[in-house]
C-alpha cells in the first residue's frame, strides 16, 4: 500500500502499524512523489490526505483515476459533508476521518480489498485452469478438482491476481486473516497441497511459481 501524507507523525505511527499487520508500507510525503509511485510500483492501495503541499487532494484522486483503477482511502482531517461527497465523486472508494487509528485504516483497506476480488472477476482463466470464485469450483482441463476450504482460499487470491506476486504477507492476511502469526510452514504446506492437487511438484512447477524471499505467483505454464 501507499500512504500519501505530509505529516511526519502520522507517517510513523500509521506504517508502524500497518507494516505490523502485513502491508507493505511505501510513503510519499507530496502529491508529484506519490503519483510517480502509483504508476511505478503498482499498489494495491493509496491512502491519501487531502490536505499535502503540492497539489489539492481532489485533483489527486482525479490524476489517479485518470491512470487506472488502483483503490483510494481518502484520510482527511476535512469531516465536512461536502469534502467526503467531492473525493467520492472524485473517484475515492472510501474515507476515513482523522485522526484514525492504523488498525481501522487496515479494516477498511481489508474490506476495500475483499470487495475488488468478489467484484471484480468471479471466474479466473489462467491457461487450462479455471477458478470461479464465487461458485467455487475449479477445473483443470475441464477436470474438476477437489480443494480443502484453505486451499480453495489460496487458490483464489492467487487467481484473482494472476500474472502478479503475491507477498507471503499479503497470503497469511488475507487467507489466514492473521498476518502476525501465520507461519510460512503454513503457506508452505497449503501450496505444496494446491500442487498436488493440480498435478505439479516445486521441482517441476506448472502453475505456482515461488519466487523466493518475494512471494507466489499463479500463471500460465508456458509463461515464465
Ligand atoms: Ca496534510
């Protein structure tokens, strides 16, 4: 996630937090800085103050909009009516009014998250498997196959973001809902299980690719 926030107090003690939940905390002290690492690095959520030195925050939430679809928290110490309808109106997909507390921050980023994934694509293809999330059922070349509930969970997260990484972090927080003591034994387990299941080995990968230190990555086979 990306925090886009002058204040230097609030920039500590929201990462600290946040970092102790599972994100991965970038930070970007002005609106040009900020909007540079939207389309550079890619996350999977900005958390923005409304009030930075450079650039007015509505005009931000319109810049990013106008890139792509990446979900914004506005944060605003603002609490008027008409600023919240602005920044929706904007293009914001939530608020939260300051101050906050980092774990509210990182409910709202969860929930946030969980309504793109059910939202956004209920059936994954991904070469010859596929994963409908809502239904779910998986097929590998036409083939349905059995998962156990936390398989399924792995499984769908990593399809819902197929051709990216997901961070082991992200994986125990959102399939475990525990990112403090889920346990890459865990992971390991779950993902040696799911290739199994679709027929592959760590050896000999297909569809799950470990990219060490990084995180799990679901793709075709034939792409690297
Ligand atoms: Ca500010």
């Amino acid at each position: 996630m990306l925090l886009i926030e002058d204040d230097d107090q609030i920039i500590a003690s929201l990462s600290k937090v946040l970092k102790q939940t599972g994100h991965v905390v970038a930070t970007a002290e002005r609106a040009t800085v900020g909007l540079g690492k939207v389309v550079d690095d890619g996350p999977d959520v900005v958390v923005l103050d409304l009030g930075l030195p450079d650039i007015d925050g509505l005009d931000v939430i319109k810049m990013i909009r106008g890139y792509g679809n990446t979900p914004v928290i506005v944060a605003t110490a603002r609490d008027d009516d008409d600023t919240i309808v602005k920044a929706l109106d904007s293009g914001a997909d939530d608020y939260v009014v300051k101050p906050f507390s980092g774990l509210q921050l990182d409910a709202r980023i969860r929930a946030l998250l969980r309504r793109e994934r059910s939202g956004a694509q209920p059936v994954v293809q991904v070469g010859d498997l596929r994963v409908d999330i809502q239904a779910h059922e998986v097929t590998l070349d036409g083939t349905s196959i059995e998962l156990r509930p936390k398989e399924f969970e792995l499984l769908a997260l990593l399809a819902s973001r197929a051709g990216e990484v997901v961070s082991r972090r992200t994986i125990a927080r959102e399939v475990w809902d525990d990112p403090l003591s889920s346990s890459d034994t865990t992971i390991d387990v779950h993902l040696s299980a799911l290739r199994r299941r679709l027929g592959e080995t760590a050896a000999a990968p297909r569809y799950l690719r470990v990219i060490r230190g990084v995180g799990v990555k679901l793709a075709p086979p034939d792409e690297g």
